[in-house]
C-alpha cells in the first residue's frame, strides 16, 4: 500500500475522509469548479486560472492532463498551451481560455469509471458486496477467480480499507451479474455453497437483502438485517430471526433501556 495520500479534496472523495481540512478543501474544489462553469455559461472567454487549479485537482485523483484530454476531447495542444504554454515559441501558459474548452475540461469529474487504475479508493461498498456475495453461497475462490485474483489477493480485498479503483469496478460489475443468481444453479456444488454461507455467517457479512443499493458504499450506512435494524424493536427481530444482535440494535436497546 502506498505511503498515504495527504489530507485534501481528493482524500474527502475518495477515502471519505471527513476531517476539517479535507471537507474545506472539497468546498473549495466544488466551490471552484461551479463558478467557472457559471462564467463560462455566458462568456466566450474565461481567465484560465481556474480551470488549470482543477486540473490540477484531477491530478491529485490519478486523472493525468493527456488522459484528461482524452476524457475531454480537447486536443493535446490545446490542453499543454493552457498548463505549460509554449515552450518552443517562448510563450507562457494561456491567460484565457474558450469557454467551450473550459466546460469541456470541467465536465471531466473523477469518477469512479474516470479514475485510474491503480488509484487506491475506499473499500467500503466492494467489501459488504462481496461479503454478501458469500453469504449467498458463492464461494471465495469461485468470486476470486471470476475477479481474476489469486486467493491472498481475495483475502485482502474482501477486508481491505482501500483498494484499487480496477478492482473496485470489477467488484461491481461482478455483484450487479450474480446477486440474483442461485450460486447452486450456476454449479458451485451445494456442500461449497453450505460452507460459504457458514463462513459468512460465523463472520457477521451481511447478507444481500440486508443491503438497499443506494447504501452499499455510504459508510454510515450499516446493514438492516431484519427491516427494524437500529431501532427498538431491532433486538427482538433478531432473536425471531436468529441472527446474532447488531451493533445498531444492541446500541437502540441500551439507549431505550436507559430513558
Ligand atoms: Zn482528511
Ligand atoms: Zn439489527
């Protein structure tokens, strides 16, 4: 693992760090990125300045300025005379740029499909789904070979805080193909299938229906085991369900034990 991406924009988005200096630095950046789009709107031409500190910004995301351009469909020229100029003419970077390249540069986010490979992301959403994944009986070895991993490699991702974004896309890709598919029917044999799901559960990995889309990669989120998960009636849902208490319920019982 590298030696830590520091504190910034690009941290907050891709680490979710919320710390002070990072959640400044995403305002700053959002802050940034809307006037610019505001100004080029209504104006053949903007002050370049801004548009060279997001791209910039896209760097700290692994998003270099030849692959921004290509994302763009700026030309490369065009991309090097805003950063560095002209060197061979003696002119320093641009002053001024076409709107229409500055939107065309701002319309670049760092998304996850935009990130680089190697880029080291939050593995939050790819961990709960591939845990999930063995809670419906997919065996590890058959989820690292479809991901294209070796076993130590699985290992990690599957417990892993940060990840490649490669792996998180193949992560995902892979969850939305299998999740309503019968592991047994796609030929893990049923005693394997058994065994993943008693890993899973010895473990306490949520199991898909725990989860609603939208939640998997919030880290706030926490799992809803039996649909009362982190209210009172939580606890009880659990022992009908016999499904180990969670945390959020264990924690809605004291605080309801307490008033
Ligand atoms: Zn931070
Ligand atoms: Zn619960």
């Amino acid at each position: 693992m590298n030696a830590g991406r520091p504190h910034g924009n690009a941290k907050y988005h891709l680490e979710k760090c919320r710390c002070y200096q990072c959640c400044y630095a995403a305002s700053e950046y959002d802050r940034n990125r809307r006037r610019a789009i505001a100004y080029g709107r209504w104006q053949p031409f903007i002050d370049a300045e801004p548009i060279r500190q997001y791209v910039h910004a896209l760097g700290e995301f692994g998003i270099g300025w030849m692959r921004l351009a290509r994302l763009s469909g700026v030309p490369r020229g065009s991309m090097s005379r805003l950063l560095y100029g002209d060197p061979t003419r003696g002119t320093a970077p641009s002053q001024r740029v076409r709107a229409k390249t500055a939107l065309a540069i701002l319309a670049v986010q760092p998304t996850l499909d935009n990130l680089g490979a190697r880029a080291r992301i939050d593995g939050t959403g790819t961990r709960r789904r591939l845990q999930a994944l063995v809670a419906a009986g997919w065996t590890q070895s058959e989820l690292a070979r479809r991901i294209g991993v070796d076993s130590a490699n699985f290992s990690r991702t599957i417990t892993s805080d940060l990840l490649r974004a490669a792996t998180v896309r193949a992560v995902n890709a892979l969850y939305d193909e299998l999740w309503r598919i019968n592991p047994v029917e796609a030929g893990v044999p049923s005693h394997r299938a058994a065994a993943a799901r008693q890993i899973a559960t010895s473990r306490g990995w949520a199991p898909i229906g725990a989860w609603d889309d939208e939640q998997l990669d919030d880290p706030d989120a926490f799992p809803d085991w039996t649909g009362f998960c982190g209210t009172p009636q939580g606890r009880r849902a659990h022992y009908r369900a016999r499904v180990p208490v969670c945390p959020p319920c264990s924690q809605a019982a004291n605080q309801t034990a307490a008033a």
